[in-house]
C-alpha cells in the first residue's frame, strides 16, 4: 500500500516535471515562430558561433544582402545561419569598436552563424562571403547547448520564487517622470516605432560585453538580477549565451548574449518605465556593443541549392 507522503512526492514530481515541460515549450515556441531561430536545441560541444555585424553598401537592399549571405555561408554544409536580425537601434556603440573603426558604426543587421566547428570556420573565405557590404565586424561565441537549454529553467525557478513570496508585479509598467531618467532623453528609443511591423512580436537584443571594475561589476549583478526578475514574470529572455572569442582585430569581450524581449513597443514602454529608469544605472561594464534587433531570418526564403 502506497503511503500519503510517497503520494504527495509523486504528485509534486510530476507537477515539476509537468512545468519543466510547459516551460521548454513556451521557449522553444518563442523561438522558432516569434525569434525566427534555427538554433539546434542540442548540438556538438565543437560547434562554433560566429556574430557577423553588417554595414550595406550605398544602394544595397537588406533583405537580398543578408539572404546573399546566408547562401554563400551555407553552401559548404557546414555552417548555419541561425539568427539574422535587422538592426533597430544601435543603443550602446561599443568604445573598443569605435576606436578600431574611428566612429560609431550604424550597423544595419547582424546574424549569428553556426559553424560544425572553429576549423570549419577558419577555412571559410569570410572575406569572399562578406564581400558587397561597406564595413563588417566578426566575433566568435563558444555556446554550451546544456547551459542554454537551463536557462529558462533557472527563469522558471526565479519566477517559482517570486509567486511562493508573493513578490509584487513588475506590470503594468509605470512610465517614469522626466526628472527620474538616468539616461538621455534623447528620442532615440522612438526610433524603435519605425520597427512596429517586423518588431511586432519579437525585438532581440545583440550584447557583447567586457566586465569592469570590481565595483562594477558587482553593480551589475545588481541591475542583471533585477533584470531576470522582470523576464522571469514576463517570459522572455537570453536566446543564446556564450563566451566571446575574439576573431579580428583588438577588441576584447569576455561575454556574448542575444537576449529575446515581446516586441519592440514592450522594449520601449520597458526603457521609458520607472522600473527601468530605477535599475539602469546598476548597469556598468567597461564595453559594450548593444544592438536591438527584429528578426528577419523567416522574411529571407529558403536557402539557395549548394552548386
């Protein structure tokens, strides 16, 4: 005869494993039909993950440059292109780039590729790939498949938290009055508007980062958990995450990550909230390239016959 407690444990550990699933599930949707994602859910710890960012040339169109891209990537067999977004907004031009550059690019896409490894990265002629767009910038990600599957497992556990202390909602958001911003109110995030359409479900943002400072970087943990604590109530969060590998040039990151927010007018109600405005100065790194992007990889058609 089975016992309550063995009851009761039975019952709990299927009610776990029946939200792990939900939670997997509601992820992965997001992923493939809101991101436009083509990211394996399990691949070869040899795997390697290129971010590609991209300046069209005078008179290119996006859509058929970026598509062009992928084709010739993908016509070897052993690369992937598994997100392409067009860039909203450059919202955090990097220093070390710019200094490289000699300004501020306005980056019009970036694309993360999947190559079945760092050797068959390294005998692509990415200059011939690249060749059509007026400036690009190349930066590896070393992506762990287990480490990205638990992280929206570590969300579901913070949000598991929130509801047991009963912590109070983050939404609606609260716009935040004029003499609370800590950033610029410079208009630029109304930019943003003019993505409505491709934005609508999905605006993801590109991070490469370089820690600072002890001080900093305690900071930030501050800011990020404040942050995962939003996504964890409102289901979003960091499609890819990885650690940066440097490919060209001098600039240094230690961490990559492609974060997933529900839309571009979320994002902008999010930034111009006093939830935000409260929290950002938490965030200090001693780089950052910031990118908002809204997906495109579903807009691009099917990828060209290899020959």
């Amino acid at each position: 005869m089975i016992r309550p407690l063995a009851i009761l444990a039975l019952a709990l550990l299927g009610a776990l494993v029946a939200a792990l699933l939900w939670q997997h599930g509601r992820y992965v949707h997001a992923r493939r039909e809101l991101v436009q994602d083509r990211q394996p859910l399990l691949h070869s710890g040899d795997a390697f993950h290129v971010l590609i960012f991209l300046e069209l040339a005078r008179g290119s169109e996006l859509f058929g440059s970026v598509r062009e891209l992928r084709d010739r990537l993908e016509a070897g067999g052993t690369a992937r292109m598994v997100y392409a977004g067009k860039v909203a907004l450059n919202a955090q031009p990097s220093r070390q780039l710019t200094e490289a550059f000699g300004e501020a690019v306005p980056w019009d896409a970036v694309v993360c590729v999947q190559f079945a490894s760092r050797e068959a990265f390294d005998r692509v002629d990415l200059e011939r790939a690249l060749d059509g767009f007026a400036r690009t910038y190349a930066h590896g990600m070393q992506r762990s498949a287990l480490g990205n599957l638990m992280l929206p497992q570590l969300l579901l556990a913070k949000r598991l938290g929130q509801l047991v202390t009963r912590s109070p909602s983050l939404l609606p958001f609260e716009p935040a009055p004029p003499h609370e911003w800590v950033i610029p109110r410079d208009g630029r995030f109304a930019r943003l508007d003019a993505e409505r359409e491709l934005g609508r479900h999905a605006a993801v943002v590109v991070n490469l980062t370089l820690p600072g400072t002890p001080e900093q970087a305690a900071a930030d943990r501050g800011y990020v958990d404040r942050m995962f604590g939003l996504m964890a109530e409102v289901g979003h969060g960091p499609m890819h995450m990885g650690r940066a590998v440097t490919l060209e040039g001098k600039a240094r990151f230690e961490n990559v990550a492609l974060v997933y927010y529900p839309g571009v007018e979320y994002f902008r109600r999010m930034v111009e909230s006093r939830f935000y405005q409260g929290i950002v100065g938490g965030k200090q790194l001693g780089d950052t390239q910031a990118s908002i992007t809204v997906p495109i990889l579903g807009r691009l058609g099917a990828t060209a016959p290899a020959g």
